[in-house]
C-alpha cells in the first residue's frame, strides 16, 4: 500500500525488523516489490525505491523493478471528484501482476 508517493509506515517498519536475508553460506533471499497508486511512479524519483534499498540493504536479492499498477485514489484533492482509476486494478492489471509473478518464478533477473 502506497500513502503520499510512499509506503505505508508499518510496511517499512517491519520490513526494517526483518533479520539479514543471507549468511556467509547461504544464498541471498529473493525478494520483490509490489505497489498500487492512484498516480504512476516518476523515473526519477520512483516511490518504491526507498523500500527496495531497503530489502537490499538487508540483504535481499531485490527483483525488479518494482511491479506497480494504477488503483483507486481518494488521496486529498481526487477525493472532492470521487476519487481516480474507480475501477482499478483491473482484470488486465492482475494478468500483469500474473505475469510478472511468473517471471519472477523462472528465476534471477527475469523480472525486469
């Protein structure tokens, strides 16, 4: 979930409790970033990026990029018009999601 161009607080809060995902012998632990918003991500400034460096921090073999798709958005001034994407996501955003769930099965580096 996705509040300001950001993550919910109690989503970066656990995953900041999450313990090192890869020991000395061990491979790293894979992981993925998932989001809805009423508005896209920004190349430059993409919302989700601070939680991925955060994974990886940690230790996580971070998948990606995120997969991030429009979804309904009361935030302040759409809440005056009824709020955005009414709709969404949609039947053709989870055959993405799906989508990307499978390339993430195949293996390392498929996600992109």
């Amino acid at each position: 979930m996705c509040f300001t161009a950001g993550f919910t607080p109690r989503l970066t809060a656990f995953a900041r409790t999450l313990p090192a995902a890869r020991g000395p012998r061990s491979p790293r632990a894979r992981a993925f970033v998932f989001a809805t918003s009423g508005l896209p991500e920004l190349p430059v400034t993409p919302f989700s990026r601070p939680l991925t460096r955060l994974l990886d921090s940690k230790g996580f073999d971070v998948h990606g990029p995120a997969f991030a798709c429009r979804a309904f958005d009361t935030w302040a001034p759409f809440r005056m018009v009824g709020g955005l994407n009414k709709r969404r996501p949609d039947a053709d955003d989870l055959s993405a999601a799906r989508s990307f769930a499978e390339r993430l099965r195949e293996g390392p580096g498929r996600a992109v």
